[in-house]
C-alpha cells in the first residue's frame, strides 16, 4: 500500500513539476515567470525526496528556489522601469525550440529505460546528508572551504563591477 501511493505522489509531483514549468515558459510576466520557476524547482526537491536524495532535495531549496526568490527581491528593489517587467517574453522559434525539447525528452525516457531495466532490485532508501557532512566537514574541509573563498571572491567581484564607475553607485 506504501508503495502505491508513493508512487501516485511521485507521478503527482512529476505531472505539477511539467505543468509549472510550461508556465515558466508561456506566461506574459516576468514575475509571473519567476515564482513559477520558484514553485518548479520546488516540485524538484520533492521529487529528489521522494526518491531517497535529501541532500539534494535541501540543497535544491536552499542555492535555486533562495536563489530564484532572492533574485524576484533584487528585480522588485532594484529596479527603475517595473514597466520593462511586463513584456511579453516571446521566442520567434518556439517550433524549433518545442520539436528538439521532445526530442531529448524522448532519448531521456529511452536512456532512462534502459537504465532502470538493468538495475536489479531496490536497495532501499538510506539518509545521505549525514555521510554527506562528514565528509565535507571532515576529510574535505579544506577543499570545501576553499571552494567558499572563491564563491566570495565572486560575490564581491560582482559588487564591484556593478557599481557605476562616475557616480560609485551600483547601477
């Protein structure tokens, strides 16, 4: 019985993750856009939780859907013509784009098929986060803090080239 509705929930999310993504890429607003991409990246995370990953399903929810909501801020805050926000996002080849979207999508599910067909049994699922940490916090500690000096050298780097060069105000 646990397998049945796990199953429906998984089919459930996977259905609602195409639904909103079709929305991220047909509706007229921007923002309208965003917070479905937001609501998209969501249904990932459980998707990834469903299936046993739940590193992968809070690092989803805490680098894109943050990510994504902190970008919505920055577009409401920063922005000086809110007006730029309300055009249409239109693609002249959306044909081209639509027929080579199902045709990855088809080698996926065949890829997908074999893959699955050659896996034998289901080994159960095990929390990985903990394993994760471990090892990140120790063996690696240092490659991994390395790794955040560069993501912060970034960040500043971007402050600084955003900020207008006569006035030294960001732009």
């Amino acid at each position: 019985m646990m397998s049945l509705l796990s199953t429906i929930v998984f089919y459930a999310f996977a259905v609602l993750t195409i639904g909103f993504a079709l929305v991220v890429v047909t509706a007229r607003n921007v923002f309208h856009s965003a917070i479905a991409l937001t609501v998209t990246l969501s249904m990932v995370a459980g998707l990834f939780a469903l299936l046993g990953a739940d590193f992968l399903a809070a690092s989803q929810v805490l680098v894109y859907v943050g990510g994504i909501m902190i970008i919505m801020l920055f577009v409401v805050m920063l922005s000086q013509q809110p007006a730029d926000a309300l055009k249409r996002q239109r693609n002249e080849q959306w044909f081209w784009a639509l027929l080579f979207a199902v045709a990855i999508g088809a080698y996926l599910v065949q890829t997908f098929q074999k893959f699955f067909g050659s896996v034998s049994g289901n080994p159960g699922m095990v929390p990985t986060s903990s394993s994760i940490g471990r090892l990140l916090l120790g063996d690696m500690v240092i490659p991994f803090e390395a790794v955040s000096l560069v993501l912060l050298a970034a960040l500043v780097g971007a402050v600084v080239f955003s900020q207008d060069r006569k006035k030294g105000i960001a732009s």
